[in-house]
C-alpha cells in the first residue's frame, strides 16, 4: 500500500503487482483485509473524480475479483511461483478459506 495511491489498482501495472502484509504498521495484518483496503481505495479514487464532475458513477472500475486476484493468483506470478502458490490445484501448496457470503459484513 506504500502509503500512498496504491499502485496495484493501477491498469497499467496490475497484471504485474502483488498486495502483501509486511508493513502492519502501515496497513492490515492480513491479505483479506489489503484486498479490502485496495478495493475501497481504487474506487474512491475512481469516484471522486466522476463526483468531482458533477456526475455518479456508472460502474466500478475494480472488481472483487480483480482485488482478489492480486491477493493470490497475481500474487503468485509476479513472485515467479505460480506453479506452487496463489492458485488451487494439484501439488500447489495452499491454504484454504471459505467465505459465508451471505453475512452481513461480506
């Protein structure tokens, strides 16, 4: 998160960012809650500029899934290990998590 404008919510570089947890002084202690905070920022940006004009957005211009993505399978590549980390599948190593989607806070 750098502290600043996240770079991984940038088109230009997001198919080769990641989102970590090393600094939890300056973001959270987690890769869900940095898939969060990436998301919220991404769009704010992206909605302060159209609110800004007087306009209300239309779309989002980050998906879940993109967030997502730079938390596992993104991750993973541009640590050159896609092959053993970020996706599900045989002889990768993973950690598994199931989400209850239909919470309140999801």
């Amino acid at each position: 998160m750098a502290l600043g404008t996240p770079v991984a919510s940038d088109p230009d570089v997001m198919e080769y960012s990641s989102l970590g947890v090393d600094c939890h002084s300056a973001a959270g202690g987690g890769i869900i809650n940095e898939m969060r905070l990436l998301l919220q920022s991404a769009r704010g940006m992206y909605n302060d500029h159209v609110c800004r004009a007087g306009k209300h957005p239309k779309k989002l211009n980050m998906s879940v899934e993109e967030a997502f993505n730079l938390g596992t399978a993104i991750g993973a590549r541009t640590l050159l290990r896609e092959g053993e980390i970020g996706t599900l599948r045989e002889g990768a190593l993973a950690d598994i998590l199931i989400f209850d989607t239909d919470s309140v806070n999801m």
